[in-house]
C-alpha cells in the first residue's frame, strides 16, 4: 500500500522539492498551500492550508482523511524566513514568524495525531534549521523559532511513542530556494547603529542561499527516514562546515564559540 504523506508548504522550496522525489517514488503525496489555485505546475495535489489558521488546518486534515482514509507521513515543512536586528525588528513580524515556524507545526501536529493514533502508526518529520542550533546575528528570531521547534520534537517523541509513532527533524542548512525572496526584512535605517553591520550581513545571507545546495537533497533524506524502522531524533543536511558548526557548539567554550561566529560574519 501506498503511504500518504502530507507536506506543509508543500507549493515551492523544501516542500515541492522533497514532495518531488516522494512522488517519484510512488508515495502518494499531498502538498498544502495557502492558494493553491495560483501553483499550476505542482506534480501533486495541493490543499488549501495556513498553518497560522487552526480552522484552515482542520479542514485540510479532514479533506485528506476523507478521501485516503489515512495519513502515514507528516513533513512540516512550511516556514518563513526573518532577518534583521533585534531592537528594530518590529514584534508584530517576530509573533508572526512564531505563528509559522513554532505554532503552526505544533497546531499541524495536534491535528494529525489522533488519526495517527487510530492506526497505531505514523511518522512526522519536522524541518527545522541548522540555524536553530546557535543564536546567529541578525537572524536571532529565525534561529529562535527553528531551535524551539527542534526541543518540541525531543518532547512530543517521547509523548507518544508508546502508541506506535515516530517524531524527528531534519535540520537543513542553506539550499537554492526562494526562501530569500520570502524573507522579512527589517528594513535598513540610514544612521542606524546597525546599518553597515546588518547591511553586510544580509548580502551575504542571501548569497549563501542563491549559492545553496539542490534541494532535492532534503527529499531524498526523508525517503531515507521513511525507510528506517526507528527513526533517530535529529538529522542534519548540509555541507560539512554546517555540520561540524553544530558539534563546535557543543565542545568549544561559549566565549571561544562567539568569537568565532563574530569573526565569521565580521563583527
């Protein structure tokens, strides 16, 4: 049989690229977007969702229950990038980053789970961010939400084991996709204390991103998890400095640790 496999976000970027390669291996995907009347070029079906709107939420769940009777697979993947100092940030933008890259999944999750539950099996895979292992400047609330998520992942995987699923992340690091242009950024203020800083930094996030790796990577990385019987809790897809960010956060000293992020943004 077949697996059903919901992705949020699932219209561009990390989402049409990982539900791509599900597609293409037979699985019978659905993709969320909040139009999908406006993606005419998706392989898959796509549902009508806004993981900051719980109604919209149920809905798709109980539009896809009803008409596959089941969902084997959760990839939360919608999300939103935000940039910018922390004192000009307005906190209206950082709620709403919260609301979809925290909240929503966490709302998606709960919607799915009890249905998972009925079938004494399912598999949510939730993509966070290498971003979400460190607080990086100018993208603190976007490093925020992500690493958040990653710990709510550690605690509902534990929560529900015992009924028979499965809960990881895959926290990817910078890919060629339009997240960029998704981006909000907190404006640059001539005279500000942060304008050359932040004004560095933001061309070279968005280099790195136009300059990403083919995000069919992150695609064939959850194929790989859907395989494996015991899934493990987090998963990191990226190049190899991006991977071995993560294990220097954990052995160097804090201070060494932020000197060496400072002198890599060139603070």
């Amino acid at each position: 049989m077949n697996k059903i496999v919901l992705i949020t976000g699932g219209s561009s970027g990390l989402g049409k690229a990982i539900g791509e390669f599900l597609h293409s291996k037979d699985f019978k995907v659905y993709g969320t977007s909040r139009n999908p009347a406006k993606v005419t070029d998706s392989v898959f079906p796509l549902l009508a969702l806004d993981v900051r709107d719980p109604q919209s939420i149920q809905n798709a769940v109980s539009e896809l229950i009803s008409k596959e009777g089941r969902i084997d697979v959760l990839v939360n993947n919608a999300g939103v990038g935000i940039t910018g100092p922390i004192e000009e940030t307005p906190l209206k933008e950082m709620k709403n980053n919260f609301d979809t890259n925290f909240f929503g999944p966490i709302a998606v999750m709960k919607a799915v789970l009890p249905q998972m539950r009925s079938q004494k099996s399912g598999l949510i895979v939730n993509i966070t961010s290498i971003a979400g292992y460190m607080g990086l400047p100018y993208r603190g609330i976007y490093s925020a939400s992500k690493g958040a998520l990653e710990l709510i992942t550690e605690a509902l995987r534990m929560e529900v084991k015992s009924f028979g699923l499965k809960i990881t992340n895959i926290a990817p690091g910078d890919f060629a996709t339009n997240i960029a242009a998704g981006r909000f950024h907190s404006p640059l203020i001539p005279g500000s204390a942060y304008e050359t800083s932040y004004g560095n930094i933001l061309k070279t996030m968005n280099e790195h991103v136009d300059s990403g790796a083919n995000p069919h990577e992150m695609g064939l990385a959850v194929y790989a998890i859907m395989q494996k019987q015991d899934p493990g809790i987090h998963y990191k897809v990226g190049t190899f400095m991006q991977r071995f960010s993560i294990i220097l956060k954990r052995v160097l000293p804090d201070r060494m640790y932020e000197k060496m992020l400072m002198r890599h943004y060139k603070l």
